[in-house]
C-alpha cells in the first residue's frame, strides 16, 4: 500500500509572496492613491500632482516636491519591509509618520507595472527605476514621481472584482479628499482622463482653509458648523462640529483623524454620537470634520492592515475627553452666541505632527497666555462659528450665524418672532399686529432664488458638488439638448452631463440651491428649457430661467429647526422684501391680524 503524499512546507517565490501581501495593501485603486500620496507627505511634500486615467486602473501618477529617494536606495524601495521611517522595534512605538511598514511598494509593484522617477538636493540629475532594467539617469526636478499603470494586469480574478470606472473614480476622489483635509499646509493639483479635475492650494490662514473645506464638504457644511478647539492633559481636540440641525441620512460626512491620520474608530464614533445624544432625530447622523491630536506613545497605529483603525493606551481618557469636548460645545452654541475670531489666526495648530502638545490658550480679552489650570481641570477653550470668520473671505448667507437668546429683535418687525414649527412645515411667528403663518419650505426657496439673482448679477457663482449626484433618466431630446450646453451651464453653476441617450447626472449646482427639491426641480427646467428652445433661446436668456423656476420646487422640512435658525430666516425674508417691494411672487406667508382672532372667539 503506497502512503499518500504527504506536502511540504517551503518558502515562497518572492513574487507570489508580494502578490499575496498586495492583497491587504492594495484593495483598489484608491488604496493605491492613498499609499503613494501617504509616502509624499511623509517626505514632506509642499505640493503634489496627481493624474489617474480609466479610475485609476490604467493610470496613477503622483509628483511630490518631497526629500526624494537617494539613487543607491532606487532598487531598495522596491522591496518587501525596506523603509527609511523606522530603524529599531521601540520606534513602534512612538511611529510620527504614516507609513511605516515598508510593504506598499512592493506590493503595489507585484500587481502593475511601476516606475519610480526621484531626484534628491544637490544631485545634478535624477534617476529613474522600471521593471525588469537597470537604475538610469533622467532629467527630474527634487522630489519623486511615481507611476502606476494596468492595475491588476497579472491577477484578473481581482480586476474582475473591481467595480466600473466611475465608482473607482469617486472612490479616489474620496481618498484625495480625506488626504487633503489633514494636511492643509500641503497644495494639490489634481487632473483626471488627461484633463484638469481640481486645484487645492496650501492653506494657513482660516480663510483659505474654510474654502478648502467647503470645496470638499460643501458649502451647507461650513454655515451649519461651528470651530473649536479645547486641550487637557496633553490631549488636544480641535475642528468643525455640525449643528444638530444639520444632521443627515448618511454618515459621508464625517471626518476623524487622529494625529492626522483619517481613521474609522469605534470608540471615536461612540464617543461622538454619545455628545450629540437625543439631539439628533432617529435614523439622522451628525456630521463633523475633527482632529485628535496626543503624543504618538499614547496611541497604537499598528493595529490594522490598512492603517485605519487605531488603539488607544488610555482609552477610557480619550472617550471621556471627546465626549465632554463636543458636549460643551453643543450645549454652549444652543445656550449663548459665539466670539469672533480674527482674520490671522489659524484655525489648525502649529505644533509638528506628532509632537508632544504644549499649545497655550490666549485670553480673548488681553490676548496674553493663560497660566496652565491645575492638573484634571479643562482649559475653556474658543467656540467660533464657522461662517463668522468666513465672512473675512466672502458673503454668506446670514443664516450661518447662531443669534444669541439674549439679542431678540423688536416684536414690531414685519414677521414678528418665531413662536413654533406647526405641522411639520409652517413656522408660526407672533408681531404686534397678531400672528404670521410662514410656508418655510417654500421661504427657503424664495431666499435661494434672491441669492442665485445675486449671484448671477455680481457674476460669482460658488458651486458645490454633491456628495451623492443624482441621475435623471430624461428624453432623448433632453438629454441632448445637456450635451449641447454643458459649458453654459457649468459658468451657471451647473455641473450637468449627459450619461447616454436618456440619461444625464448632476454632479454640482449653485451653492444657494441646497434648499431646493433638486429631484423635482431639474426634470421640469430641462422640459421648459427644451421648450423653450423651440421658442428660439436667445429672447429670454438662460440664466432668467434658471432664476425663475429657482422658487418654485421647495425641498421638504426634514428636520425641525430650532427658534434661532427660524428667526434668522424671518429676518432675511423681511430684509428680501424690504430691498425688493416690487417683488411679483407671493410673499410665502399669511398674516391673521389679532383683531381677526379675537372676533372669532367673540361670545355672540
């Protein structure tokens, strides 16, 4: 009887070990975006350049002005565990960068074809890698080039597990996204299918970086959130929180890094849903843009193949501290106004990434230094509205402010004060005269429409992306019709294109068209303007009637807003139709005069 063979245990080829590895770095091509951008800012880039074509599987070209790579280290990057961030196992602890493993190059090289172009100071020429040749010299500036083209040419299972070419896209903006909101200091240039995407210059100052931030969260999330920053026992958390009022259906708009690594933590995600508590309707999620900054010992970035997960050597501190941080914040905005900072202060600390924190709180009176409170005893840190200090930068909206309970107008105002929200829709305000019913679905498209009219007379239209766009299935004449004015309407704000014979996509509208019911709103513009084409466009510009169906498709009241934000609204539609009295639409509310009310309940 012949025994059954028994297998062996051996080694490896190294190609297949890297192939086998470039399955935890490399997931899709937004995985490696992210390591390449990663090892730009670990060599202390001031700009990068990114270019992707086909969603990045057939190309990802990232240029840094970083240190470069020595010509004797060319071949080194390439291989598994080589790396010039750590050198002992105690640096493991105490890890400053974000890369540190020495895995992504070479993994990213077993699954495509890569070419490493890089050029250190004081070299006259650099040097240029590619598979399967030698190190040559090449005309290169200082920095690093690194290409990658075909991804996944040699493994077609994990190609095929990859989605279409527009969801890799939108996963790599997402990536650059988060990349980006970390390191403000940092420009990027981003160019996508051989045309430009998007530019992000650097930021320090708080009115370049409020612009970074609308640019990437939206301009909605800028005027519904507020600054702070607060610091105890070495533990620093600063950022934008959003309004209560500003919650959402989705959790896309959160933001979490922790020593300006972008994390996806349980206890930081507890933490912050445990501060918002019932403020929050069911089913709604808040959204905020937040920084933990502590001493690298005192957190583990090991702890996940991606790197995107943490742990925490004081866990219990750092959820306490998150929590009581947003809980102040949340009750002090809902309590009293907020101070104004001023036009030069940054909104991000100066102290070196992963350094220990011993940044002083300045009085907002003298502007000297605060003596350091006992151990255990919180600074009171600054709580700064968001669209206060961007108003050193551009017009907003007055309802980005959060009016103080102890400022109230006086009740003889056009609209009176707000008193309720009543079925879910009518905001019922009291005057001198009596009461006033307010359609406020229908109000907020009535100022959107002022804005846009606005907007379009001072020829400075803000657009906002979508986080989600929306696609329309339209007729054929339609969609034509948006193939053929796609550049008009994108100087009117619109990034609208057609997707195929009777499909076309929103990716981005006029910032002051959020409180429309954009479902509803564009299927009737594109059948008036197709309409209207037929009635020869140039007699009635396109602009106009963009302007005048602006009103007309309220988006519903999802979440109730609190007696603040009703009463901002009263006043800008007072100011509306103050400025404009020979305004032709309805005024979206209803006077009943006390008088009227009282005949009512008049005893016969």
């Amino acid at each position: 009887m012949v025994a059954p063979s028994l297998p062996r245990i051996q080694l490896l080829p190294p190609a297949l070990a890297n192939q086998i590895a470039a399955g935890e770095v490399v997931e899709r091509p937004a995985s490696v975006l992210k390591e390449l951008v990663e090892n730009a800012l670990d060599a202390g880039a001031q700009r990068i350049e990114i270019e992707s074509e086909a969603g990045g599987i057939g190309l990802i070209r990232v240029r840094d002005d970083g240190c470069g790579i020595h010509p004797e280290d060319l071949c080194l990057a390439l291989s598994s565990h080589a790396t010039s961030k750590i050198r002992q196992q105690e640096q493991l602890l105490n890890i400053t960068t974000l890369g540190f493993r020495g895995e992504a190059l070479a993994s990213i090289s077993a699954v495509s074809h890569l070419s490493l172009n890089s050029r250190v100071v004081n070299e006259e020429y650099g040097w240029c890698l590619r598979e399967n040749t030698a190190v040559q010299p090449v005309a290169h500036p200082v920095g690093t080039t690194v290409e990658v083209r075909d991804l996944f040419y040699n493994t077609p299972a994990r190609r095929r597990f990859l989605r279409g070419e527009k969801t890799e896209f939108m996963h790599l903006r997402a990536t650059l996204e988060r990349l980006a909101l970390s390191h403000f200091e940092v420009s990027f240039r981003v160019s996508y299918n051989r045309r430009p995407l998007f530019t992000l210059p650097s930021c320090l100052r708080s009115p370049d970086q409020l612009k970074r931030i609308a640019k990437i969260c939206g301009q909605a999330f800028t005027e519904h959130s507020l600054y702070f920053k607060r610091e105890i026992e070495g533990l620093r958390l600063w950022g934008w929180l959003g309004h209560p009022e500003f919650c959402r259906s989705q959790t896309n708009l959160q933001y979490f890094y922790v020593n300006q690594r972008m994390v996806r933590d349980r206890l930081l995600t507890h933490a912050t849903r445990q501060a918002y508590g019932n403020r929050l309707p069911p089913g709604r999620h808040p959204a905020y843009l937040l920084y933990l900054e502590l001493p690298p010992s005192q957190v583990d970035v090991n702890a996940h193949p991606a790197k995107n997960e943490v742990r925490f050597r004081e866990a219990r501190q750092v959820h306490g501290f998150v929590v009581r941080t947003l809980t102040e914040i949340l009750e002090q905005a809902e309590s009293e106004g907020a101070p104004k900072p001023t036009a030069d202060a940054p909104l991000s600390g100066d102290a070196p990434h992963g350094s220990p924190l011993e940044v002083p709180i300045c009085s907002q009176q003298t502007g000297q230094a605060l003596q350091p409170k006992p151990h255990g005893t919180p600074h009171k840190g600054r709580l700064y509205p968001v669209a206060e200090a961007a108003e050193h930068y551009s017009p907003l909206p007055r309802g980005s402010r959060i009016p103080s309970r102890k400022g109230n107008h006086n009740e003889s105002s056009l609209l009176g004060q707000a008193q309720a929200l009543v079925l879910g829709r009518y905001l019922l305000a009291e005057n001198h005269q009596g009461l006033v019913l307010v359609d406020l679905p229908a109000a907020r498209a009535r100022l959107a429409q002022a804005r846009l009219r606005a907007a379009y007379a001072r020829d400075h239209i803000t657009r906002q992306p979508l986080l989600l766009p929306l696609t329309f299935k339209v007729s054929p004449q339609q969609a034509e019709w948006t193939e053929q004015h796609a550049s008009e309407l994108l100087t009117l704000g619109f990034g609208l294109h057609r997707l195929g014979p009777s499909v076309v996509v929103l990716r981005e509208i006029p910032a002051s068209l959020r409180e429309l019911n954009l479902e509803q709103w564009l299927p009737a513009l594109l059948t008036r303007l197709t309409e209207q084409q037929q009635e020869k466009l140039e007699e009635t510009p396109l602009k106009e009637i963009i302007v005048s169906f602006t009103g007309r498709y309220p988006a519903p009241t999802i979440s109730p807003p609190s007696l603040q934000e009703m009463n901002v609204l009263l006043r800008e539609l007072e100011k509306l139709y103050q400025n404009e009295p020979d305004l032709k639409s309805k005024p979206p509310w209803h006077a009943l005069p006390k008088n009227k009310i009282e005949e009512w309940f008049a005893p016969d």
